[in-house]
C-alpha cells in the first residue's frame, strides 16, 4: 500500500512538474507550484528508494540536487542579483533536464527496449540537448525578460 500510494504521488507531482516547467519559463509567477511539485518528486522518489529500490541509493542525492537546482532558479529569480539571469534559467532548466531524464530512462530502459551501452543516450540526452536551448533561451529571451 505503501509503495502504490507513494508511487501514484510520484507520478502525479513528476506530471506537474513537467507541465509546470515550461509555463515557468514564460510566466514566472507559476514558480511556487513547480518548486512544490519538484519537492514532492524529490520527497516521493527518496520514499520510493528507502521501500522498494534501497539498490538506487544514489538517486537520494540526484534527488537533493535537483530540488537545489529548482529552489536556485526560484532564488535567483526574486533576489535579482548581478548575473541573476544565468541562476534562473540554469537551476530552473536543470531542475527541468533531471525530470525529463528520468521519465526518458525510465520510459525506453527500465520500462522500455534500450539495452546495454545504448542505455548511456537516455542518460545524457535531454542534457546535451537542454543544456545548449537553456543558453540560447538565457542570451535571447531571459535577458530582455521584465516580470513584475
């Protein structure tokens, strides 16, 4: 019961976050609620680890960097300090990258067909591609950006 609950709330707040992260990135008054579905992602997947995968220990650790990496961006974002551009976009798109790799490794390599070193494409995909539009999203829009 325990894992079926902690599950379904896993998969609840990791589908908010991933709807949340982009409407983030346009309208940064919805940061609240994608902190909040970050920590509840982070949070379920520790529980998740400790009841049923202690194996995955290391995703506890993965799991703190990406709500750091969130709560930076959300930082960032209301301090304003010099360079406070290059905090928000990469703690909030980082934070966004960790959701989607997970849902990519476990879509196509826990769940899915990928085996053996092909694994390593699902693992490093969604950074060298989100990295590289959350430069471009940082230098064309973020700059010019004038929220509140």
């Amino acid at each position: 019961m325990t894992h079926t609950l902690l599950l379904v709330t896993h998969i609840g707040a990791g589908l908010a976050g991933l709807l949340l992260g982009p409407v983030v990135m346009i309208w940064h008054r919805a940061m609240t609620a994608y902190v909040a579905a970050v920590l509840v992602v982070c949070l379920t997947a520790i529980g998740l680890v400790l009841v049923v995968r202690p194996d995955l220990w290391w995703l506890i650790p993965v799991s703190a960097l990406t709500l750091g990496l969130a709560l930076v961006g959300r930082a960032s974002e209301r301090r304003r300090f010099r360079g406070w551009t290059h905090g928000y976009v990469h703690g909030l798109g980082g934070s966004y990258i960790a959701q989607v790799t997970a849902l990519v490794v476990v879509w196509l390599v826990v769940n899915g067909p990928v085996q053996g070193p092909a694994q390593l494409i699902p693992w490093l995909a969604p950074t060298a591609v989100g990295t590289v539009l959350i430069e471009i999203w940082r230098r064309g829009t973020v700059v010019r950006w004038q929220p509140r």
